[in-house]
C-alpha cells in the first residue's frame, strides 16, 4: 500500500477501504507519512469529499490513534453534548449541572477560546481554584462522586486529530465537512458516553454561517454517533446574534449562576431546557423532548441544578462560595457605556463583531499562545427586536485598567456598528431552526 496511490484515488472520486483509511492516520500520526503527503490527501477530500461509511472509519481511526475514557463502572445512561461554538454560548454551564440534577451522568471535555469564540475551561478557570486539568481516573472519579465532570482533553486522547487539524489550518482545508465531522465527532467518541446531543451553530457568529451547511454538518456529525453506535440527536441553533447577555469568561460564569437561579436571559434557558430535553428523553427519564423541557425546568425551580453546579465547582477545585457571592469572581477595573445616538428598533446584531470586540478587550486568544482576561468582556442591554431611543444603553463594555484608550476607542466602534435599526418593529426568527432526530428524521422549523 502506497500513500501516492491513496492520494490519486481520493483524487479521482474514489472511495477508500477501512484498511486504507487506518493506513493513513496510523502513519501520520506515527510519522511515517510526511506532512506533505497528509495535506495532498486532506486536499483531495476538501475537493472529494467522503462518503458516510468513510467519514465514520475516519473518526473511529482518529480514535484509536490514543486512549480512550471508560466509564462503565457508572451506573446510568451517560449523556454529553456537544456545541459547535459561538459568541456568549454559556450552555455547557448550565446544562451540564441541569442534566446531573436530573440523575444523568455527564461527562464533558472541553476547549479553551480560540478567535472570536469562547471556550468553556477559560470560563470556568474564572472561578478561584477551579481545575480543568483532569486525568483519566480523576475524570471517572469525578462524575462518580458528582454525577458530572467538565475537564480539558489530556494529551493522550486522539493525537492523530491535533496533528491533522494543524495541518489542515495552514493547508486551507479546515471546511471540509468530512474533516470537520470525523474531528470532532473523535473527542467524542473517545469517552465512552451512551448518548449525545450535538447542537450545531448556524449565523454571523457560528463556524457554519449558512442554514443548509449547518445542517449537512449535523447530518454527518450523527450519522458518526449513530454509525459508532451512540444515541445521537442533533439541534441546529441560530448564533445570528450572542447567546444571552454576556461575553467573557467571568462575566459568563456570573450569567450562568444567574440562568440556574432562574434569572438568566431568556434564549439561555431557552437554548438549555431544550437541549437538557433531548438529553433526558436519551437517558430515558422522558417519553418525548418536549416532555423532557418540562421536566428539566423543575432541576432550576427546586435549586437542585444550582447545587450541582456547586458541587461541581468544589469537586474541581474551586471555590464554592462564589456560587452565593458572584463578586468573589474576577471583576474589571473600568466600564464604558455604549449608547445609541438613534431610536428605533434593533433588526440585527452581528455576533462576530461583537465577539470579535470581545477578543480585542482580551477576553480570548487571537493566537493559541495569547494569555487571557477573566475580567473583561461586554453585557448587551439591547438584542434583536428590542425597541431603543436614543441616549440608551446598548451595551455595558468591563475594560482592564491596562486597556489603551485606542483599544477602547475601537472595541466601541465595533460594537456601535453591530447594531443595525429599523423603524418598526423586526421580526426574531426562532432560536432553534432544525433537528435530527435519534433515526436521523430530519425536521427543519
């Protein structure tokens, strides 16, 4: 078997054989196979594409380039979810201790920040002591003890992957659906849950802009799950403007307490509820999603999700007390008012701009290296369809005492121009705009 020949028949639009696919990723991330060969072949998909049998024994070669996470010593169905990212996505913060309140374990590795998008272990690192750093037997403990874990993905777990995707970011074939479903879908597929929700990003603030390309990544994301034989649902959320009302790491910890206590901005609880109802109806707590809303919404009226988050924040390290005392969390020396200078009403606010003003203020990494800022980030006063005179607040910006004013000055400017008007009231599209379903039916809102 040659790596040249494998090249031109991926080229020529053919399919290739689980052999020849193991054969590739096993030689690459072993070294044998050189980078320009690895990007010749990742170049062929870009243009090729894969079928579903082949993205399937892509992801599970991914896999089993490293450990695995067993979990079968856990009693009940585990559940994870998955979010293709965004700008203010807070749910992994209140979805997960939610989806423990309800007697479902949940395991969830995480990722940190990397442009305009947040990542989940730099918001929880906000918390005082909170560690993200979590072996094997340290995660299995962790849900064991709390019925959750929220963890960073240890080194030895789908090498084959953070070698690949390095080459496909400086080979410009990071959009290749296939590409992008079997890398994702390994991390996943590495802890052994039994059921997944994945909610996959479509708007101005997604990886995925268009509807139709949002979908075709759900479809082949859980075709994986479903192939590799986990439950799996997909959800299709628009990310047109930010989730909630906070972007920043500390600033969406204090936003997530809040959604716990039954104070968080609508399309949050929202966007957690339904997802949490997915997961209920997977680990057979419900006989229907809708059912599993309802049912997950009693978790934030009794409190019993709020101390799982507690728990959790203990259970790792950090200090429990700011979940009754969000001013222990790392606060910013200065807040600048952005204000509109016209009424009307809000027809659309560009997540990208506004989580791109985000990273300028250092909330997030424009390289992987770049240090982070708990304490910055913006709390929008203003959303789509909301009305607004003029001299009101759009957004509240929490700036770092070491910010230069042209920082500033350009972070506001930013925001200011995210804000589009209309003189009547604009329409808000559905905050969820599509599903699959565990037989992969398909149903578009």
């Amino acid at each position: 078997m040659r790596v040249y020949d494998l090249i031109i028949k991926k080229r020529s639009g053919w399919s290739l054989s689980k052999a020849e696919i193991n054969y590739l990723v096993e030689g690459y991330a072993a070294g044998s196979i050189p980078d320009y060969q690895m990007a010749a072949f990742a170049m062929a998909v870009y243009f090729q594409g894969m079928t579903e049998e082949e993205t399937l024994e892509l992801t599970r070669a991914i896999v089993a380039s490293g450990i695995t996470i067993n979990l079968d010593h856990i009693p009940g169905v585990k559940v994870d979810k998955h979010s293709t990212g965004g700008v203010g996505d807070t749910t992994t913060l209140v979805l997960a201790p939610l989806v423990a309140a309800a007697g479902l374990p949940v395991i969830k590795l995480s990722g940190r920040g990397l442009g305009h998008t947040g990542g989940t272990l730099d918001k929880l690192e906000s918390i005082p002591g909170f560690k993200t750093a979590l072996t094997a037997a340290e995660l299995a403990e962790a849900v064991k003890k709390t019925g959750l874990a929220v963890a960073a993905q240890g080194p030895d777990l789908v090498p084959a992957d953070k070698k690949l995707y390095a080459l496909r970011d400086v080979t410009a074939t990071v959009d290749s659906i296939p590409l992008i479903a079997a890398s994702i879908m390994a991390k996943k597929l590495a802890v052994d849950c039994d059921a997944l929700v994945l909610d996959v990003k479509t708007g101005t603030g997604a990886f995925m802009k268009g509807y139709e390309e949002a979908f075709e990544l759900a479809r082949s994301m859980a075709a994986i799950g479903r192939g590799a034989g986990r439950d799996t649902v997909a959800v299709i959320s628009r990310m047109d403007q930010p989730l909630g009302k906070a972007i920043g790491n500390a600033l969406e910890v204090k936003e997530a307490v809040l959604t716990l206590r039954g104070e968080g901005p609508p399309d949050l609880e929202e966007l957690c509820l339904a997802l949490g109802g997915w997961m209920a109806y997977l680990g057979n707590k419900v006989k229907d999603p809708g059912q599993g809303r309802e049912f997950m919404k009693e978790f934030i009226d009794n409190g019993t999700a709020l101390e799982k988050f507690r728990k959790l924040v203990e259970s790792q390290g950090g200090d429990r007390r700011v979940v009754d005392d969000l001013s222990l969390l790392p606060g910013a020396g200065q807040q600048v008012e952005i204000k509109s200078d016209r009424e009307g009403y809000i027809s659309a606010l560009n997540a990208l701009q506004i989580g791109s003003a985000a990273i300028n203020l250092g909330s997030g990494r424009k390289e992987i290296d770049d240090p982070v800022d708990p304490a910055v980030g913006i709390i929008l006063h203003k959303k789509m369809g909301d009305p607004v005179r003029a001299g009101e607040t759009l957004a509240l910006v929490h700036v770092s005492p070491e910010s230069r004013k042209g920082t500033i000055d350009a972070v506001h400017k930013m925001i200011k121009s995210a804000f589009k008007y209309s003189e009547d009231p604009a329409p808000v599209s559905p905050l969820i705009c599509g599903w699959i379903d565990r037989e992969g039916g398909e149903y578009h809102v």
